[in-house]
C-alpha cells in the first residue's frame, strides 16, 4: 500500500497499564454519528498472559439487522493504537490499522515515522498483515500473522451503560446505580478492531501507557 497522511479527527480515548477500558458513545461534535467516532478502546492480557489484546469499537449505536448489516469500515479512516513504553506521554510504539477492499490491513507495532496529530501508514514495516472483514451474521474470521491475531468486523457493543439512572443522578432523583441496572446499550452493535500482541513485541514487561486515535486522510 502506498504512503498516506492521516490527520486526527477525534479525541484520545484510554491512557492506562495492563488493563484499560474506555469510552466516548457518540458525543464528540466533530465526528457524532461519523465512521471515525471511537466508541470504546479496551487493553487487556490475552487468554495467553504473554499476549496483551487491543480492541477499538467505532461507529457505536448500530441496530440489529440493516444498520449493522449495511455499516462498512470508513476506507479514509486509520486506526492508530498508541504505546509508550517509557511514560512520557509520547507514543514509542504503534499498531495501525485501515481498510480497504474487504479486507482490514495492519502495521506494527513498530515505531512510527512521526509522532502526534498526523501519521504516516508504516507500509515498509516487516509487521504486516491482513484479515478479511467478517460480515454480520458469521462466524468470525481470525487471522494469524507473525505471531499476532486479528479480527475486524461487527460485534454485539459491549459496553454496559444504564443511562436512564445516570439522568437520574445527575439531576439529584437518586444517588446511586441500581444492581445490575438497565443496559442501554443492548441490542446495539459496533464494528470492531482487534489485534493480540506478544508482550514480547511492546518491551515484553512493565508499565505502558496507551490509547487509541481515529485519523482521517487528507
């Protein structure tokens, strides 16, 4: 694939160490109910606790049926997981992800040629790989490269919300959540990103700090 300039378009999500979860449902002004609204970032130790699994959900409130059906990764859109490994709030580190044809494309992690708002698809990097865009309603396709794992494509939106007694908090009716609560996010889905890393390929131990940036090409 050739270089491309990508400009961010939406604010961090997520800076965190092992275990990270975040999200940001469709109320940035810049990109509500846009393809390139991040919905959640999670970062967390795979089923194999030598591997750390990235995950960003994008284009987040889709209903069952046509709308997921019909929702398509944004082919002007890359996905950048951020890393630091050496707490300066800077990224040592990225993992790049775009679209294009059916299929989602990765880069890295490797070092990125520049760092902040604007990147440059690592296209020269040996980390490379691809998987095919699963389809709403299939089994989901994994691929398996260069001692990672990918996924890309939509899923049930896991984040667990009950917005209803939030309103209610905030407007002093009540002081707490209920237990479990009402998820307001059921029945809704997003389309996801997923790679699974060796801890070995991020510095292998200690602490990072990382989150997840939406960049739109200019």
């Amino acid at each position: 694939m050739k270089k491309t300039k990508f400009l961010i378009s939406t604010a961090v999500l997520g800076i965190a160490t092992l275990v990270a979860i975040a999200a940001d449902h469709i109320d940035a002004p810049a990109v509500q109910g846009g393809t390139s609204d991040i919905t959640d970032f999670y970062a967390f130790e795979g089923e194999d606790d030598s591997n750390i699994a990235f995950v960003a959900n994008v284009q987040g409130l889709l209903g069952s049926g046509s709308d997921t059906q019909n929702a398509a990764f944004d082919e002007n859109v890359l996905i950048e997981f951020n890393i630091d490994t050496n707490d300066d709030k800077i990224e040592d580190l990225v993992i790049q992800a775009t679209a294009r044809d059916g299929k989602m494309y990765f880069f890295g992690p490797v070092a990125p040629s520049q760092t902040g708002l604007n990147s440059t698809i690592a296209s020269t990097t040996a980390n490379q790989a691809s998987v095919d865009i699963s389809a709403y309603g299939e089994s989901a396709t994994i691929e398996n490269a260069n001692g990672m794992k990918f996924f890309a494509g939509p899923r049930d939106d896991p984040f667990f919300m009950d917005f209803a007694q939030y309103g209610q908090i905030i407007a002093g009716n009540a002081s707490s959540f209920n237990s479990p609560g009402t998820d307001t996010f059921a029945g809704t889905n997003v389309m996801s990103i997923v790679v699974e890393v060796p801890k070995s390929m991020i510095g292998g131990s200690g602490t990072i700090n990382t989150w997840v940036e939406s960049k739109r090409k200019q």
